[in-house]
C-alpha cells in the first residue's frame, strides 16, 4: 500500500473521512476539520444516451480504487488509501483490487446526512415498533457494524411523442327476471336492473417530458430492500467530489446506462397508460395499446447514501437498510410464531363475529 496519504490530515497525518453531522472531512485520530472544496464553476451535467459509451466522463479520481468481492460479486469504489476493507454486503475480505476502470463515473452524490451514530438510533426505534417482533427482538437487539454505502443510480430525462388506441364502455342497465325462495318457503319472481357495458374503440395521441426518472443501478442482493427505500430529494444533489467517499465505500453500477433506460422506458409507459386512461371519458377502459417514440434522452450517473447493516437472533441473521439522507428504515425481522397465530385467531374472531351480527340483523329485518 502506498505511503503517500492522498487526503492527509494537515495536522497529524492520518487519513481523512467525510464526516455527515459537519458536512465536512474529519480527522478520526485528533478530530480536526477540513472543509470540502467547493468548485464554483461546477455544473452537473447531463449527457445524450447515444454518445454514453463515448464522451462520458469514466475518470473517478487517481484517490480511489476498484475492488471486486470474491464472496459476492460486487463491485465497489474505495479510497486508494484504505487498507483494512470488508465487502458491505457480504462481509468477504477478500477484496480483490481491479486495474480496469472504464466505467462511467458519477456525475453527481447526495452526500450522507444520516451519522452512523443517528443510524444505529433508528434502528433501535423502528424494530420496537415492530408488534409481531419477538420481545427480546425490539427491546434489546443490537445492529451489527454500520456500513456506509453509496449505491449507484441512473436517472434519464426524455422528450416523449405517442399514438394509442384502446376500449371505451358505457355502463346501461337492463331488467332481468328470477326466482327466488322467501322466507316462507314460498317461488317469487322478481326484477332486478343488472349493469352491462358497451365498448366503442377509440384512439389518440400525446406528448410528455420525463425529468429525472431514477433507476438503481445496483446487481446486488440487497437491491430488493434499496428499491423500498425510494424516497431519495434529488434536490440535494453535489457535484462528485472523491473526498465525500472517505471512509465510506461507492457500489459500482451492475445495471449499464443502456438496460437503466429500457427499465426507465417501463416507468414511462406505465405514466403514459395513466395519463390515456384519465383522458378517456368514460365509465370503463380496456385494452390500451401504447406507441412511444423517444427523443432527446439524457441521463445522469449519480450515487446515493444508504446504511446497511444486520442482526442476528437465533441461527439466522436479519438483514436491514437505512437511507442516509432521509433516515427510513426498511428490512426483515424475525415474527414471533405465538404473534402470528395470535393475529390470525383475533382477524377469525372478528370475522365469525360479522357473520352472525350479518346472520342476527337479517332475521330482525325478515
Ligand atoms: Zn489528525
Ligand atoms: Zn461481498
């Protein structure tokens, strides 16, 4: 490893870390303060899909370096400097150091807000409101190492142009005749008004601008759980600096720039498919059929913060993520089987009870 210490201590020498609570980067041998530089005339820049693979910048900086995981796959950003490293996810040491690193670099981050310290306090309130949690579960669990990660996303813009076409019904009411048997055993004939639809296919067009559609760029396993934690500001968003990666570590992206947009393509059709079913008047819709045309598509590699850590109880481990800029909480816990059952015999009870009063109401009325 190399002597030269690329973020110094001006005091003592030890290597800097990006400190949340002070925005700044902190001395965890005497504590001293160093603010960030701040480039005035940085603008975070947004680039044309086509031209990703050549004009995006790929340079993060000589300060860091690329590990791969030997236990689970992923790739991550680390300062240069750092010795003692473990995989955030896994928990592998076997960090294998890569000498390739084309890949394209974050335009912009949303630097951690949330402490480690203020991580490990929301965990402790959120697994005590967990109900179905054994007790000794939210009242003494304790979270294991906190690893800051930034995670990699994606966000396109795109000018949109569609055609579609789709089924309109009108609901109309027709008499229909039965038999029924009342109370006194004796055939009625009745009429009841039954609802009927009637389709006509109709068609159109539109035209919608998509700013900042995000998309996680991760491959990891965690992905199912960051994917809950979506409530990111993009407003919060510096331009990539490396000093805001000391002492955390940067997922690289597992999801290209091009895969990201067709996901991104699902958001926008699912956004079109709204916006055609609001326009149609009518009581129904069905069988909308959607052309969408792109153009002018942008996007942006940016990273997010995000606490991942775990817990164990009994043979198993739990694990959970916390979002570094807004402090939610999302993962699994254990449930306590006696809970369980005891939910599902109380929503019986309650439902058995309906059932008579139900049963109890018609006999007074008939
Ligand atoms: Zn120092
Ligand atoms: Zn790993």
């Amino acid at each position: 490893m190399s002597e030269n210490r690329t973020f110094p201590c001006p005091g003592c020498g030890s290597m800097l870390e990006f400190d949340p609570a002070a925005q700044q980067l902190r001395c965890p041998a005497c504590g001293s303060q160093t603010p960030i530089p701040v480039d005035a005339n940085a603008v975070i820049m947004e680039y044309p899909l086509e031209e990703a693979e050549r004009n995006a910048p790929t340079d993060w900086s000589s300060a860091t370096a690329t590990v791969t995981c030997g236990g689970c796959g992923t790739k991550t950003v680390v300062p240069a400097d750092s010795g003692t490293a473990e995989c955030p996810f896994c928990g592998s040491k076997q960090l294998i150091r890569d000498t390739q690193t084309n890949t394209i670099r974050p335009e912009s981050l949303i630097p951690f807000i949330i402490p480690r310290d203020d991580a490990k306090v929301r965990f402790k309130t959120w697994i005590r409101k967990k109900w179905l949690a054994p007790g000794i579960v939210r009242n003494s669990s304790r979270s294991d190492k906190m690893n800051g990660v930034y995670v990699p996303y994606w966000t396109y813009d795109t000018q949109t142009d569609y055609n579609y076409t789709a089924e309109a019904g009108t609901h109309y009411y027709v008499t229909e005749y039965r038999n029924r048997t009342d109370a006194s055993g004796k055939q009625v004939r009745e009429a009841v008004q039954v609802q009927k639809t009637s389709w006509r296919p109709v068609f159109g067009s539109g035209d919608r601008f998509f700013d900042d559609i995000p998309i996680n760029a991760s491959r990891n396993e965690s992905r199912r759980q960051m994917e809950k934690l979506s409530d990111f500001s993009f407003q919060g968003l510096v331009p990539y600096r490396p000093e805001f990666l000391l002492g955390f570590m940067a997922e690289r992206y597992g999801v290209s720039v091009t895969e990201g947009f067709e996901m991104a393509c699902e958001t926008v059709r699912t956004a079109l498919t709204q916006d055609v079913r609001n326009a149609i008047v009518a009581d129904e819709v069905r069988n909308i059929r959607l052309d969408v045309r792109y153009r002018d598509v942008r996007f942006k590699h940016l990273l997010a913060p995000i606490w991942l850590s775990s817990f164990p109880y009994g043979k198993k481990v739990y694990r959970f993520v916390i979002n570094g800029q807004t402090g939610t909480v999302k993962g699994d816990y254990p449930k306590s089987p006696w809970k369980v059952a005891l939910l599902i015999l109380l929503v019986l009870a309650v439902a058995v009870g309906v059932f008579f009063l139900v049963r109890y109401l018609q006999m007074q009325g008939g």
